[in-house]
C-alpha cells in the first residue's frame, strides 16, 4: 500500500512548495489538497464533523496554484484534489487548470471531485444544491471531451456549450485520473459511470471498502484503485485498509507552521514505513 497526505494549505500553514518537497524527502507518494473558495458569514449547512467550522476552512489556497508550487519542488509526487468542488466551478476554466498542472507536472495529477455539503458557499456561485449531482455528472462528461477533442461539444440539461478549442491538452491519457469522492449511492453510482479511482473517507467501514469493489467488479469496473482521504495516525486503521486491499492510505495532515508540520510528517513516514 502506498502512503500519502490530504491536507488544507492555507496562509497560516506550511508553505505548498516546502510540503511537497519534505513529503517527497520521506517517501510520501502523493498530495491531496483540499478545496473551498469561501465561507459564507450566514452558515446555515452544519459543519459534517460536527461542532465549530475549523479555522482552515476559511483560509485555503486554490489549490491549483498551491499544487503547481509543490510541482515545482518535486518529481514524483502525486499532485491530487481533495476534493475540488467542481459544481462551484467555470467548467471551461478548471479544464484548462487541470491540463495545465499536468503539462507543468509532467503528468503527475490526480483531479479528485466531489458535491460537497456546505450549501451556502454552492449558491453564492449559482449552483442549485438540489441538482449538484446531476450538473457534476454532466460536467465530468464534458470535461473528458474537452481534454480528449480537438473540437470539443456537449449538449446537456446543465452544460451546453457548441464546438470549442481548448488547449492544453493534459499529459496522461486519456486524461488525468478521476477520483470520485462519497460513498452515497449517487457517488458510487458516478465512481462507477465516469470514475478512474475512489477516494472513501477514513469513516468508511472495511466491510463497505469490500463491498464496493465488489460490486464495481460486477459492473464491469475491475480497473478502480482506491485511495482512503483523511485518513488517522493510527496503526491499527492503516492495517484495517491494507487488509481490505486500499492501494493508498492518505494520512490527515493538520495545517501547522514549517517547523511543527515537519516534524508531524517525521511521524508519519515512521507510521507508514511500519506498514510497508
């Protein structure tokens, strides 16, 4: 199994070039980085971890950007979303950021999506919460003919546009991996339909870790690695996944200063290389 980090890069934290760069250092294959464009001051969506919105929500970096500093500094690295929020997003926009970072990285991203919960921040960028879903499926859709086309179109209830010109093209053929973010019947549904990888939460139970490739085997979908997000320092955890065949475990980072987050990822590479 291989080990890597999500984590939320923010003004107050690390800076993304030096994470990169000391993940890389101790062994680390992969970045998985957070995304929210804002917080709403008038929050009525309840924070899913229960208790107060933590300080980090308000203060992320795009990630792209932050993902393109950690390029720079490294040469293996995984450079993934965790999630972006693609239903608040310029579609057009975010294909081009996307091929974009795989041309600067050499074919290193791993686009991780998801619906998101805070419905609040959704409708300050005109996205009706009661259709996330089925804008994201189309958007996936249009994204990978966009990417894959000289002359891209899509013709949908929620995204239409006539033939376009988009370049770049990403690096990795066809296109850069989809992790489809969610273990709700709709997320395993689109994980199934239009997803390279899964990326379930820490919460996620063994037997539903089981049960899901499973049944992607009898959707004919034998090809879906899995990656754990958010995952704890937790010995027995990591074993827990690795015996329920996860190809990578994603290690929860907290957003610290330089000097505390190195020494936290000291930790964490002795804790993956245990289980190596």
């Amino acid at each position: 199994m291989d080990f890597g980090i999500s984590t939320f890069v923010t003004d107050e934290g690390i800076r993304p070039d030096v994470l990169g760069e000391a993940m890389e250092e101790r062994g680390f294959d992969s970045l998985f980085l957070a995304e929210h464009s804002h917080v709403p001051v008038d929050r009525q969506s309840p924070y899913p971890g229960g208790g107060d919105l933590p300080r980090k929500y308000y203060r992320t970096l795009d990630p792209f950007v932050a993902l393109t500093a950690a390029a720079v500094n490294t040469s293996e690295l995984v450079l993934g979303t965790g999630i972006a929020l693609l239903i608040q997003r310029d579609l057009i926009h975010t294909a081009k950021e996307v091929a974009s970072l795989d041309l600067v990285s050499r074919g290193r991203v791993a686009f991780g999506v998801g619906v998101g919960w805070n419905r609040e921040e959704m409708a300050n960028h005109g996205t009706d919460p009661k259709t996330r879903g089925a804008l994201i499926d189309e958007q996936l859709q249009a994204l990978k003919a966009i990417w894959t086309q000289d002359e891209a179109e899509f013709h949908g209830k929620h995204v239409d546009f006539d033939p376009i010109f988009a370049w770049p093209k990403p690096v990795q053929t066809p296109h850069p991996p989809i992790y489809v973010g969610g273990e709700s019947p709709a997320a395993l549904k689109r994980l199934a339909a239009y997803g390279d990888a899964w990326l379930p939460r820490q919460q996620t139970p063994s037997e539903e870790i089981r049960r899901v490739r499973e049944w992607l085997a009898e959707q004919g979908r034998t090809d879906v690695p899995f990656t754990v997000f958010g995952g704890a320092a937790d010995a027995d955890a990591v074993k827990r996944f690795a015996e329920a065949g996860v190809e990578r475990y994603t290690f929860m980072l907290p957003t610290l200063p330089e000097a505390e987050t190195l020494s936290a990822l000291d930790d964490l590479a002795r804790l993956a290389a245990d289980h190596r």
